[in-house]
C-alpha cells in the first residue's frame, strides 16, 4: 500500500530519484549553479508533495553527501532549514563516503 500512496513522488522530477521501502533518496550533478537549482527546485517539490499528501519527512534523516573532486558543495534548504552534510553514509548496509572509498566497507566485511 505504501508502494502506491509514492508512486507519483518523482513526477516531473529533474533529478534522480530512489525509493526503496520508506527511504527516498535525490541526486544529481551540482558541478553548476544550475544543476544546484534543480537540486533545489526538487527538495522543494517533495516538500509541497509531503504537505499535499499528509505525510512527514524524518528530518533526522535527511543529509547531503557531496561526492566528486572540486565539488562547490553547495547549501541545500529543506523546511527552510539548512539540510546537514554528512561525510558517510550507509544505503542498504553499504557505506558509502565522498571518496567512494570502499576502506572503510572493507573493514567492517572483515569483522
């Protein structure tokens, strides 16, 4: 059921989106400042979307990771707040960080 209530959350979506089970995720090239209004035109159409739809983001939840070499790293607003950056996060018990450095997988592989 939850699958249908999503199933127009990427409508007119000019980034990427992921959904898995109750996890969303937006991504999409920043290397400009119009690829970061995108970015942010996108956060801002899921906002509207939560509201219309009576649902709630967990905002605990919600970080940018800047991956890539010179990245501008750019400020991303959600609820008209300053998102939260994070260095390294896990997707689907996979660790990912900005270096794409599977070090940090490997070691816990190891365990």
């Amino acid at each position: 059921m939850f699958n249908i209530s999503i199933n127009d959350l990427d409508h007119r979506a000019e980034c990427s989106i992921s959904k898995f089970a109750d996890d969303t995720k937006l991504g999409g090239a920043a290397d400009t400042p119009e690829g970061h209004a995108a970015i942010q035109r996108n956060l801002d159409r899921l906002e509207k979307w939560v509201k219309r739809n009576l649902m709630k983001f967990n905002k605990e939840k919600c970080r940018v990771l800047y991956l890539g070499r010179n990245n501008p790293m750019h400020q991303y607003m959600l609820r008209a707040t300053q998102m939260e950056n994070s260095s390294t996060e896990k997707d689907l018990r996979i660790l990912v960080d900005a270096t794409l450095n599977i070090s940090q997988q490997s070691t816990l592989w190891q365990r």
